[in-house]
C-alpha cells in the first residue's frame, strides 16, 4: 500500500509534502514544531494539514496492518486468488476489506454452519445449478439423516437455504450495491415514542428526510432522541426492488426459483439489511461526528485566541442569591489581591446597601477597568446593581459579561485546590472569572475542553476521539501564541510542545528551587529534558528579561546565528530600536546571501525578520471590548420585533446562540444570518463576536428565543 500516495490524493497535497512530513513525524517531531520551524521541509503544511495528515496516516497504517492479516489468513486457506489478491490491495477503508474478507472469515456457529456439518452443502449447490434430476425426490430423500438432525427433505431443504442465504449474504458486490441504493433512495424516519419534559424532540416526532441529503446535525439529534428513547429511528426503501437485483442472478432458468426465492428473501431480511443498516446508521454518525468536530475545534481556537486584557485591573464577580455574589479583585499581573463575598442580590435592602457601598470603595480604591460577572444565576440582577454603581459613581469602569462554562469544573478541580487551597469553590471561581478576560488562553487551558460549552452534542460522542481532537487545538493555540517560561502555570507547559507532563512538573520544580530561567539553553539543566524535547520545546518558550534577547522571540536557537547576523548587518538593536527604524535599517539586508550563507529556507527568513520588527509580538491582535446596554433584563421583558446587541456564545453548523443578557441565550439559525446563502457560519462569525438581532419568535413555556441577523440589518 502506498501511504504517502493515497494522502497526498486524499488531502491534495504534494507527494513531496507528504514524504517530508512522516519524515519529521516518524522522528518524533511535533506537529506545532513542523508547522512553525519545519515549513521549508514541508512546503509551508499548515497545523491544520499537518493534523488531518497524521490522522490519515495513522489510519491508513491501521488499514495496512489489517489488510495484511487477512491476506495471511486467505493464503492460509489457500484461496488467495490474483483477483482477490488486487481487489485487496485497492481497498480504501477497513468496511470495504472486512466485506472482502467475510466469506473467508473464521464464523461462529451460525444456521449456516450447523447446516454444512449435517452435509448439506451439497444440496445448497444443487438448488443454485436450478436442473432438476429425474431422480430428483430421490436425490432430495437422500440428505435425510435422523441422527445429523435431518428428519425430512424439508429439514434437508430448510439447512440448504441457511447455507445459500449467508452465501450471498458473504457476497462483497451485493453488500456494495445495497448499500449504496439505500443510502441514494432511502430515507431515515423517526417517529415520537415518549415525550421528555421539555418535549425536546416533538419536532422530529413524524419526521422522515433522504438519507443522503440530511444534515450533520439533524442526525445527532435524531440520535440523542433515540438514546433517551423518546425516538424510535428506522430506514425506509424498496426492499423489493433489492431483491429483484439478487434474483436476476440466481432465478433465470432455475427449477428451484421458489426455494432461492425463500433463501434470498431471508439472507436481506436476516442477515444483509440488518447489518448493512447498523453501518449506515454509523457512517452518518461518524459523518455527523467529523462535522461537529469541526465546528467544535473552530468555536474553541476562537475562544482560546481572544485577545488578552493586558495590564487591567479586573474584578471577577460569581453572582448569586442565597450564597450571596463572591467577587475577587485581581491585579495587572493575574494575582488575587482581595476575595470575598457580599449580598447585591440579597432579599435584605441593608445587606444590599452594603453590598453596594463596599463594590463602589473597591471600584474607586483599586482603580477597577473591568468587572468580569459570570452570566449564571443571579446575572442580570447583579449586572443591573452593577451598571448602576457605575453610572451613579461617574465611574469609567466597564462591565464584561463571561461565560461561566467550565468554571465550576475548575474550581472543583484537583488543580483548582492546589492554586488556592484555602478558597471555596465560589471564590476560586471569581478569580478564574476575572483571569478569563486579562488572559482568556492561559486561564482556559485548565479545563478540560469538552466542558468549554462551545459545541454541539459533544456528550454523544466517542469521547477519546473528542478529547484528542480539541487537545489538539489547545496544543496548537497555545504553541501558536508562545508561554512565559517563568510566569506560566503547569497547565500551559503541558500544551508546549514536546513537553511531557513529566517535564512540565519537572521544569515547575526547577523554577522553585532556583528562581527564573536566565536562557534558554538552561532548560536542558531540568530532568528528562533531553536534546529532542530541547529542540520541541524551545521557540515556544518565552524569556523576558534574561541574558539572551533573542530568548524573548519566536526565534528557535538553531537560528541565533542567522538572526545575530541579520542584526549585526542592520546595525540594530533587537529590544531597544522601534519598529520603524528596524523596518527602514532590515532593508539593507541581501536576503539571497543570508539564504545561501546559513543554508535557510526563505520561510524561515521571512519568520526570522517579522520576529525582528515586533520581537515577542501577541499575535492576538488587539480588539475593542463592547459593553452591552440592552434594556431588557429579562426573557419577559422581550417582545418579538426588538433590536438588540448579544455576544455570539456558540457556534453550530445549523445557526449560533447569541447572549442577549436575559439569562437564556437565543438561537440565529443559519437562514437567518444572511440574505445570501450561508455554508459555513464560522467563516463570517466566531465566538465573542457581537452582533445585532432581532427578536422574531418566543416561547416561553420552553425558554426559546429565536433571533434575526439579516432582519436586523
């Protein structure tokens, strides 16, 4: 099997690009590494490329692992023909080889087998050659054998039927072709078998759509609705157009034609279609699955890659009613200077008096330019108390509303105890609230992914295929953005790449026992940092302030000597000189000379002098904080008709939740996005985007909010 052929066929990628990068892969070499110092091996592969690439590769080795085992099992029954041979070696996926390999696979005691040990194989071929013998009575009595079980000719004709039935049933053709009839001409049904509380699924309770139209998410909640039994979900299509296609071949001329009719009847109803639905069934998950994947990881790089609130002094506001609001102010730096509770939500008008009284001294006393309130009970309460405090105090305080998802999983955490052991669960969640919106990234890469709430029906998944799949956004995001080796927690370096958890904990011991990393090159002084997880890990990690500008950057230490060089040429000073000076002074530079004098690619020069002009630079661009002022505070306080601004929460490939700060997010579905047909709604919004909807539907029996995009332009 050509691996790299059927890649680079698959993914449209060049041969060479594919060639490269198992290479580098097989060498151990990350996939963040690859994508960021490896771009002229590979001819500039992207992480997302790089990702599909490795998991095509790690399924095609499957695939070849398997194909040869069956080919050692057929030769081995000497039945390896040259055409079984090539029909093997063309296969793309493990379902097409396991339908190859049926009629030749080790069976279990089946009707069909228990025949054939009663001598009946000879019958079942008689029937299929469809000539009668003069003798044929005779011939049919003499298969009758009471001690084998065949008390009659009928018991002799009822096994040799068992024996046709799973013969076609083994047949690779007649798999393929009804499959792909019933995924052409079927259609999936579901039909309302008990109703939850909500009546989450009445709109599927009659509903019934083609198979081969139907989309990604539609078969998730079909599927969900059917796990929790509220569905029952079945395949329609003609079965007797099928079997007019198997009878062509077996009927034509045979003296047997009800006896075959009987065994062909019985081979789609008992074994092929029963069979061949469960793979239909699971190749529209597994295509549904991909789709959620993908806008799941797309939604979480969105939310991961908020820009930063950089030197704000932020306080985190966990609202609540009966526990009261825990509050933390946390200062430029992420640390807590201050956590505790008050009642600004309290039925008591003097415990909200005070309440009020000791937010506006913290407010004014430290200097407050962000309130991060979590958007979980008591929200809309305490955002109305704190817009006040802030409108009446004249103050310039802004409040931003956070997405709690995740936050409680946090603050229950192992790791949430360890940062701050002696807070409750509540004050640890304040505090995550506020590092949430100064440094969105490094406070989100403690929690598990799947618990971020931006996907669609991530529970219904194979959960190990979900959680490798956004670790590997995570890994991506927090490469791609680079970590202060000495102002980071175990959680980011376990991100960085080629950095086991191992060394992570190992390089967090290291800093305590001898305070800051002075250079990079220290880094191998930490155990099990080898030369390998070295050449990884180092262009991800930051120094700032140590004895090496160049620690500072993005720059890998294999090419120091290019940039010192570069530097040294320009007559520039790396930390020191702004941007346009370096910018006018880099334009000496003979690129051409420095690619053949330190044999480099042109990817990595052009990396090298962009690290030059903004040395460390965030590459998540700046981006003005909008501070929402709807009116309604309330889902009752909506009426259909309102226009309002809301925070994109959630991206789905059939439409997107929108927080309209009344405490239930409402849904834009996809055809009300856009004038103009949408496919993909994550090319034109992400996660904390704002937009402007109209309120065009309510229910609110069910809490449902259906919003306009277009009719709101």
């Amino acid at each position: 099997m050509d691996i790299s052929k059927r890649i680079s066929e698959k993914l449209n990628l060049k041969l060479e690009q594919v060639n490269a990068a198992i290479s580098l892969i097989d060498e151990g070499a990350t996939i963040p590494f690859i994508a960021r110092y490896r771009k002229e091996v590979t001819d500039n592969l992207t992480d997302s490329e790089l990702r599909d690439l490795n998991d095509s590769l790690l399924y095609l080795r499957n695939l070849e692992e398997r194909t040869l085992t069956v080919l050692a099992s057929i030769s081995e029954q000497n039945k390896l023909t040259p055409e079984l041979q090539q029909a093997i070696d063309n296969v793309t996926t493990l379902t097409e080889l396991e339908d190859i390999y049926r009629p030749f696979k080790p069976k279990r005691k089946s009707r069909a087998s228990i025949a054939k040990e009663k001598g009946l194989q000879p019958l079942a071929a008689y029937l299929k050659r469809g000539h009668q013998d003069p003798q044929n009575d005779l011939y049919l009595a003499s298969f009758i054998n009471v001690e084998k079980g065949v008390d009659s000719i009928e018991d002799a004709l009822a096994g040799a039927k068992d024996i046709i039935a799973e013969e076609i049933s083994d047949e690779p053709k007649y798999r393929k072709y009804i499959k792909g009839y019933i995924y052409r001409e079927g259609i999936i049904y579901s039909k309302e078998v008990s109703k939850d509380a909500k009546d989450t699924y009445g709109k599927y309770a009659n509903y019934s759509e083609k198979i081969a139209s139907i989309p990604p998410h539609r078969i998730l909640a079909i599927n969900r609705g059917e796990s929790v039994k509220c569905l029952k979900v079945t395949l329609q299509y003609a079965i007797d157009e099928i079997e007019e296609r198997i009878q062509s071949d077996y009927l034509n001329n045979n003296d047997f034609a009800s006896e075959l009719t009987l065994a062909i009847n019985d081979a789609l109803k008992r074994l092929i279609l029963p069979s061949i639905e469960n793979e239909i069934r699971n190749d529209l998950f597994e295509k549904a699955e991909e789709a959620s994947l993908l806008v799941f990881k797309k939604n979480l790089k969105a939310l991961l890659l908020y820009p930063p609130l950089k030197n704000k002094m932020v306080l985190g506001f966990d609202p609540g009613f009966r526990t009261g609001c825990k509050y933390a102010i946390v200062n430029k730096n992420g640390i807590p200077c201050e956590v505790g509770v008050c009642y600004l939500t309290a039925a008591s008008t003097s415990e909200i008096e005070k309440a009020r009284n000791l937010i506006t001294d913290i407010l004014k006393t430290h200097q407050i330019d962000y309130i991060a309130l979590g958007n979980g009970t008591a929200s809309r309460e305490s955002e109305a108390e704190l817009s006040k405090i802030i409108k009446d105090n004249h103050l310039s305080t802004k409040l931003f509303i956070v997405n709690e998802s995740g936050a409680s999983v946090y603050s229950a955490s192992k790791l949430g105890e360890e940062e701050f052991p002696t807070l409750t669960v509540e004050k640890r969640s304040a505090i995550s609230l506020a590092r949430r919106i100064q440094d969105p990234l490094s406070e989100l890469v403690k929690i598990d992914p799947r618990a971020m709430g931006v996907g669609q029906y991530q529970h219904d998944m194979h959960q190990a295929k979900l959680s490798n799949t956004l670790n590997g956004v995570v890994e991506d995001c927090v490469n791609t953005v680079g970590v202060n080796l000495n102002n980071c927690s175990i959680s980011l370096l376990n991100y960085v790449s080629g950095i086991s958890k191992t060394v992570a904990s190992n390089i967090y011991e290291y800093l305590k026992e001898n305070g800051e990393f002075k250079t990079r090159i220290e880094l191998k002084k930490v155990k099990k940092l080898g030369e390998k997880a070295f050449e990884q890990c180092a262009g991800f990690l930051r120094i700032h302030g140590g004895e090496e500008p160049l620690d500072a950057t993005s720059i890998h230490p294999e090419s120091y000597d290019v940039a010192k060089y570069i530097l040294s040429q320009a007559n520039i000073n790396l930390l020191d000189d702004p941007t346009p000076k370096k910018e006018t002074a880099l334009l000496i530079i003979n690129k051409q000379e420095v690619l053949t004098k330190f044999k480099i690619g042109d990817a990595t020069f052009t990396d090298i002098i962009a690290e030059i002009k903004r040395p460390g630079r965030d590459i998540r661009d700046e981006i003005e904080i909008v501070e929402l002022n709807n009116d309604v505070k309330d889902i009752k306080d909506l009426k259909e008709g309102m226009i309002l601004h809301g925070t994109v929460r959630n991206i789905m490939d059939f439409g997107m939740f929108v927080d309209i700060n009344v405490h239930q997010d409402g849904l834009v579905h996809i055809s009300e996005i856009s004038n103009s047909y949408v496919k993909d709604i994550s090319s034109l919004y992400c996660v904390n985007d704002i937009v402007k909807v109209k309120v065009i539907s309510l229910d609110l029996v069910k809490k449902r909010i259906g919003l306009s995009i277009k009719q709101a332009l």
